[in-house]
C-alpha cells in the first residue's frame, strides 16, 4: 500500500468516485432512452482525477478523502496507488459506499451530461482533514473542489494557509461559497457557466461572447479574495486576472478534434497545480494546465487520457503568450 509520504509537493482533497460511463451516439433528450455504444466502469471523482492528472504530469501527490469499501473501494485505491498517487490520508470506511457518477458521452463533438451520488465523499469532515496535516503543512500547493463538504475544504485551506502553502480551489461543481473559503483560495478556477453562478452581481449584455463574461466575472469574483482568478473557456482558451496581469491575459486553446471532454477541467486543474508547485508564473503554470487538457481531450476516456508530462509539447514563453492576449484583445471575435 503506497503511504502518505510528507514530501508531496502537490496534496488534493476531494472525492474519489467510481465512473459509470456510457457512450452514445449523443445525449439523449428528456425522456428518451438511446441505444448505447460501450459502457465502462473507471475510476473518477474530482479529486482523483485532478490528483492523477498531476500525478503524471511529475509532481509528488498525495490525496486527502474517504473512501468507502462497500463496493468498488478497494479499486478505486489500488487506481490511485498504480498512479503513484499516495493513499495514506485516505479514510477507509468500511460501512459506507464510495462516491458513484454515472456519465453519458456523446460520441458527437464529445459533450457530456453527468450525476454524482457523493457516497462517502459527503462524510469527510475536520478530523479527516487533521490526520493529514503534516501532509497540507509541507506541501507546495494544495487543491480542493466542492464534491466534498466545504468546511473540510475550508479547514484544509486554513491549515495550508497558517503555513504558507499556495491554495487553488476549483469551484465546482458550481454552488454558494462562503466568504471565508474565498478568502483562502490564492486561486479560483471555475469554467464560464460556474463564473456566470457565483457572479451573479455582474449585469452582462444579453449577446455577451464568453471572453466578455470570463472578463466580467472574473474582475467581480477577484474582489471576493483569490488573488487570482482563471476562468476556462473550453476551446475558446483562458481568462487569468492576477497580480502578475491586472488588466488580465487571454490564454488561447491548443485546437484539437475532441473525443471526449469528460475530465478535461480536472486534467487543467491539475497541471495547473504542478506548474506552481515548480515555481513557474501564473500564466506558464495555467498554460501547462491548458496544454494537458487539450490533449486529454482528443482521447477517450478519463484518467485513463490524462497525459504524462513526457507527451506535451514545449511551454510557450512568457513574453509569446503576453503577444497572443494582445492579438486576441484586438480580435473582433473573443474566440480565436
């Protein structure tokens, strides 16, 4: 059994969930039942994913979670621990059942629709967080999204924090955030639909393009405390307003034939997390997210498709990504 080594650079806490897949030729309407292509069981969870994802892109990673053993808990461990992710802050409970998703691909443009039953990701509470604290201390970032209760997520960022650990929250699936959660996360990462839910201040024209809602929403919800703000615009690239980029920087998407998009936001999140873990500026580290997704997109599947560090191009330099936002800023069109 791999164990919670102290070195991690990288510590997620989030949920761990079994995937449920089935593919299509699309979704189905409501009401409709559709004649499915393949089903597969895989394992997934926010947490898993974004832990995997930057397992492999070269970090040392270690999970905080509970897993229950009723059913496919022993899986999902041995999942994580063929990753090198380590398992040992991971709570057993051998009463409950683990985190299910079941997920619907359409094989057309790879769009998904997805429900998540929490399992025994919902029962992760302070304690759990506690027995990993020497991990949230020494750690160089720490990442948490919102399949688990928020006040484990706060309390691990507290933790984080006293010790000057970088925090990243991913802010979905997308749902009210209390103040001082906000006020923890050195980075918030929500995709265009969670910006437009937790801005919800923000008044927008009605033919508003997503680069004018990324610009917008991020300028509000940088005010509620994260020094940075990403919000993710599928093929249509990155919006990062920081310090480092006041008046913001477009990070444009690699374009690739996606396959399937399930995955591609945690995949981000985790390169995201290496990156800064390794000291590069914000902009690298979220275009080295960005250079993973693309290419776990255009594969099918989940973890399975998260790319190895070994496989993505070269990062562009600081000074080319600054010239593409200046063309794209000039561009009639905010998806270029």
């Amino acid at each position: 059994m791999t164990s919670a080594k102290a070195a991690a650079t990288v510590v997620v806490v989030g949920s761990v969930n079994m995937d449920l897949v089935a593919h299509a030729a699309r979704l189905p309407a409501p009401g409709e039942t559709l004649i499915g292509e393949a089903f597969a069981g895989t394992p997934g969870g926010k947490g898993g994913n974004q832990a995997v994802a930057a397992s492999r892109l070269g970090a040392e990673v270690a999970l905080i979670g509970r897993i229950g053993m009723r059913q496919h808990g022993q899986d999902l461990l041995t999942a994580l621990e063929v990753e090198r992710v380590h398992t040992g802050a991971i709570r057993r409970d051998e009463a409950t059942w683990p985190g299910v998703a079941v997920i619907m691909v359409a094989r057309e443009g790879g769009e998904n629709a997805i429900v998540v039953v929490p399992g025994s990701n919902a029962d992760l509470d302070d304690a759990d967080i506690e027995r990993g604290g020497a991990l949230l201390r020494q750690a160089k970032v720490v990442v948490g999204q919102l399949e688990v209760p928020l006040p484990a997520i706060q309390r691990a960022f507290e933790i984080a924090r006293e010790a000057g650990v970088t925090t990243v929250l991913n802010a979905a699936p997308a749902q009210a955030l209390p103040a001082a959660l906000l006020a923890l996360s050195d980075w918030l990462v929500v995709n265009e639909t969670e910006a437009l839910q937790l801005a919800r201040a923000v008044t927008l024209p009605g033919d508003a393009d997503g680069l004018t809602i990324a610009r917008a929403t991020a300028a509000h919800l940088r005010t509620l405390g994260p020094r940075h703000v990403l919000v993710t615009l599928g093929g249509a690239g990155a919006w990062l307003l920081c310090d480092e980029h006041p008046e913001g920087l477009h990070l444009n998407a690699s374009r690739v034939d996606a396959v399937d998009t399930v995955g591609a936001g945690d995949t981000l999140v985790g390169g995201l997390a290496v990156g800064l873990a390794e000291g590069l500026v914000p902009a690298r580290a979220a275009a080295l997210g960005q250079s993973a997704a693309a290419l776990a997109v255009s594969r099918s599947g989940v973890q399975q498709a998260m790319p190895h560090r070994s496989e993505l191009p070269p990062l562009p330099e600081l000074p080319e990504l600054s010239a593409r936002a200046a063309n794209a800023a000039h561009s009639a069109v905010g998806n270029p």
